[in-house]
C-alpha cells in the first residue's frame, strides 16, 4: 500500500513497527524530538491526549473532506477532539463475532443461533453431542471486557453504552447488574468448558479448531481467523464459520468495534498527502484484496476482500444499526487496559464467581471512580 503512494507521489516513506509498545515509542521519540509524521495508534485515548498536549496535527481540510464522504459519523466522532478532526481510521475491527466450528456443529445438530436464548440452546446441543459448548481465554482481562461489551451494547443499548464509558452513570447502575447476569447465567452454566481461567485466548480456539476439539465455539473479534490460520488445523471459510453476536432481547443489530487510527504530527505537503490516500478507499482496496485488513471506509469495493468470511465480517462493521468502539479502550487505561487492575480483574474475578452480581458491580464502580478522577 505505502508503495503505490510511492508511485503516485514519488515521496519515499519509511515504516517502522512499534508492535504493542505505541504509547511508550510515541513518548520517547517525542521526547527525543524525533516524532514520525504519521503514526497509527490502536487507542483513542491515546489520539485524545495527543491532540490536548498539542503533539499531533488537525488533518488538513482536503484530508477531511475525504472522511466526510467515506466514512460513518461515529468513527468521525471517534477522531475528533474540540471539534477538530484528528486522524483518519484506516483499519476497523468487528468484535461481534462468534466462531464455530461446522464438522462439530453439523455432528450435533446445532445451527446457528437466532438470538441470545437460541445460543444457549445451541450450545446445549454442542454439549450433548460430547462437546464443551464454548471456549474462553480468560487467564487476562480483555477477551471478558470484549463480553460484557457485546452484552451491555445489546441490554442497554448505545445511549447507555456512551454514558457508562464516559462514567456519567456508575457501574452499580442497574443496566450494569442487567448486564453481568445476562453474562453470568452463560459463565457459570456446564455449556462452558472448565477451566477457562488458566486458558489463553489462542489456547480456547485452539479447543474448538485444533486437531482435536474440545468445543465447538469460542467468541472474539476477527482476528480469530488469524488464529485459526496459524494452527492450520482448519479452514476459514469452510468448516471454521463465524456468525454475529446474538441479539438480547430482540435488541438491534449491534457491532462492537475496534480499529487503529492515522494521525499526524506536522502539516508537510508529504504528511497531508499521505493521509488524504489513507482516506480514500484507494489504500484500502490494495490491502483488502491480500486479507488482513477489515476497512471501515464505506466507499471500500467489498467486492474484493479475499473470500466470503471477510467480506461478511466487514459488512457487519460498516452496516451495523448500532456500532460502538471497545470501551475498555475509550476509558483511562489505568480502568481499562491495565493487566492486573480495574475492568480486566474485576472481569476475571466475575468469571470466577459468577453469581456475585452486586459485588461485581461494586468493585467495578470503585475502581472507575479512582480512575477516572
């Protein structure tokens, strides 16, 4: 991709990966005086606190006139600060989706679900046939916040969705505990296999796609289909199969997103012109068709993702009712996105005892309330 902007601008661009380690790499070279002119950050709390400190650059107005035209106003929202246009979201992912292996779901006489209640049934059926219902990693925190997410966006809905992330309701709010029993009833049921607190996230597809499944389903974003690539022990697209996250009582399609954002640290003519060609549909058309790349730029050909899978995947994303980033990443990360603390524990200790309600609710809000203040 950053060789056909080669091509057409003859400018020369040098990449470097700073793989999970933005924040820390973006302070030091900062620090150094040696900032990138774009960077592509995975947290908008990240892009915010950059655009309060002065460190990163408004887009041009070329830049956003091409994010007007191709993309939805909520990741316009996302890449706005007082009102500014701050960055440009290249890469989208859609945190909706439930995989399942087929071989095992046909033994069983399982299908896909039509709502929240039909999964469990499902799932029942995958457990008769010999099965764990479902898999899940939950040795950290993030795969269980990525949960409640999914639950609390169709149980609550989007309004309510917004005010618990910017802590304008408390987690002891009764959507919350609506939320964590929703959860709750699934986590502590036999249609889960045991043990997921000593499971990693890779090891849980692994028991549903590996060479000998012990489940026949596992829920997480669309990167699972990398997962599943990398075991190669099954074929996306052909007996590894995802479907939507189930409604909640008769809720809205709904679509819990991620992404990572361009965003730029000077206004050259170099700098501008290669984030107006991130946000066109140009750029994305060239990676899409390699795979590794859901856009959410609307004006994207879908027409040339790879395979059916994809495609499926990034349609949800761009065509959801109701679509809302991952929360964990839009709270301060001492809440949200800090191993051993805040939303990642609390969710641990709540899959843990999952009858403990109140008590969940309780400490979620305390740790937010220190948190965020």
């Amino acid at each position: 991709m950053l060789e056909e902007f080669g091509k057409r601008t003859g400018a020369e661009v040098t990449y470097t990966s700073f793989g999970d380690n933005g924040p820390t790499y973006i302070q030091g070279q900062l620090e150094g005086g040696t900032p990138p002119n774009v960077a592509i950050l995975g947290q908008p709390a990240l892009m915010r606190s950059l655009a309060q400190n002065g460190d990163i650059k408004p887009v041009a107005d070329s830049v956003r006139s091409a994010v007007e035209e191709n993309y939805a106003q909520d990741w316009i929202d996302l890449a706005t600060v007082d009102d500014d246009l701050y960055g440009v979201w290249f890469k989208g992912a859609n945190k909706s989706t439930v995989w399942y292996n087929a071989d095992i779901y046909d033994e069983a006489g399982a299908q896909e679900p039509e709502d929240w209640d039909d999964f469990k049934t499902q799932l029942g059926l995958v457990s008769d046939a010999g099965y764990a219902g479902i898999s899940i990693g939950a040795d950290v925190g993030w795969p269980l916040t990525d949960w409640f997410e999914n639950v609390y966006l169709r149980t609550a809905g989007p309004e309510k969705y917004d005010q618990l992330t910017n802590h304008e309701i408390p987690w002891t709010d009764d959507s919350v505990k609506e939320a964590l029993r929703v959860l709750g009833e699934l986590w502590g049921s036999d249609l889960v296999q045991p043990g997921g607190d000593q499971r990693d996230f890779p090891t849980s597809v692994t028991e549903v796609f590996g060479s000998d499944p012990q489940a026949g389903t596992v829920f997480e974003a669309d990167f699972v289909a990398g997962n599943i690539a990398a075991d190669g022990n099954s074929t996306v697209g052909e007996n590894a199969l995802f479907y939507d996250f189930p409604a909640v009582s008769g809720s809205a399609p709904a679509v819990v997103s991620g992404g990572d954002v361009a965003v730029q640290f000077d206004d050259g003519e170099a700098t501008t012109a290669l984030m107006e060609f991130l946000a066109s549909p140009d750029a994305a058309e060239i990676w899409v068709q390699n795979g590794g790349l859901i856009s959410p730029n609307q004006a994207v050909d879908t027409s040339l993702y790879p395979d059916d899978v994809s495609r499926d995947i990034a349609e949800a994303l761009v065509e959801a009712e109701d679509r809302r980033f991952d929360m964990s990443d839009l709270t301060p990360s001492a809440f949200g996105g800090t191993p051993g603390q805040g939303f990642w524990q609390e969710m641990i200790a709540f899959y843990q005892n999952p009858s403990d309600v109140d008590g969940a609710a309780q400490r979620l809000e305390a740790a937010a309330a220190a948190a965020y203040e």
